[in-house]
C-alpha cells in the first residue's frame, strides 16, 4: 500500500478515540485511531454517499 497521509478532524486533536481519512486519487482511506492497522477502503462514491448519510442522519440511534 501506498504511503497515505492521515488526517482527523481538528475537535479530536488531543483525543486518543478518533476518525481518521486518507485520501488517494480514486479512493478514500478510513480507520480510527484506536486501531490504525484496520483500514477501510471507499470508492470517492462510497465515500460521498456515506458522508450524505451521516449529514442526513441515517445513522443516528
């Protein structure tokens, strides 16, 4: 795999349980920080239509 440059969003700068995304030409990197050897990846769709979720609320219990 190619070397990814992680970000994570800037309210979990100082956290140790956060979201982290890497993006590529063609896919989108997703782990947590808790477990950064478990990498999920999306096609930019998959990733544009989870983001839509989670702004929609799909995912709200």
């Amino acid at each position: 795999m190619e070397e990814l440059s992680w970000a994570r969003p800037s309210s979990c700068a100082n956290a140790n349980n956060c979201p982290e995304v890497a993006v590529t030409g063609d896919s989108v990197y997703v782990r947590s920080s808790l477990a950064p050897s478990s990498i999920a990846r999306l096609t930019l769709s998959e990733w544009r239509d989870l983001v839509s979720g989670i702004r929609d609320g799909e995912f709200d219990v």
